[in-house]
C-alpha cells in the first residue's frame, strides 16, 4: 500500500473542517430564530406553582404537544433549561404521534 492519505490521515485538517462543519450548522440553525434561550437577566424568576400544577394535572389527563409544550416554556422561563428540554422532547414525540393519526 503506498497510498499514504490511507495510512496517515492529517488529522489537523479533519478538525479545523469538523470545526467549521460545526460553526456554519449553528450559524444556519439560528438564523432568524430566537432560540430557546432567552437573555432575561432582568427578570427575576418567579415561582408560579400552582400553573405548573395544573399543567401537569393537564398533561396527565390528556396528553398533547401543546401540553407538553407550555410546561416546556414554564421551566425555560423558571430557567430550568434540561427540564425545559425534555418537556419541549416530549412535546415534539406527542406532535410525529398526533400527525400520524390526522
């Protein structure tokens, strides 16, 4: 085998284009979108539980993406981002299932 890209990879190169495969997916995945994080660093976190109990009561007893999804903003607003996401994973699951029964 004298073929040498085979044998030695220039790894320097395959992580600069990992790199930039990395910036130009987030620069084209946030374009035009707020995001999901918020820069509030003027608004105080309030506790609102008794919303977030009747969401969940809600979301027990009859599960949908909107659901799912307004527990999803409550925690981001709480600035709960991993509970905020797991809701918002929730929410998205419940969506494929409500689109395949239309």
């Amino acid at each position: 085998m004298k073929n040498s890209i085979l044998a030695r990879p220039n790894l320097k190169v395959l992580l600069l284009g990992a790199m930039l495969i990395v910036v130009v997916q987030g620069l084209i995945g946030s374009g035009g979108q707020d995001g999901m994080v918020s820069d509030n660093s003027h608004t105080p976190v309030v506790s609102w539980t008794s919303d977030i109990d009747q969401l969940m009561d809600e979301a027990m007893q009859q599960p949908s993406s909107s659901v799912f999804m307004r527990i999803s903003h409550y925690y981001e607003k709480q600035r709960e981002y991993k509970k905020a996401i797991l809701y918002l994973q929730k929410a998205e699951r419940f969506a494929q299932v409500e689109e395949l029964r239309h």
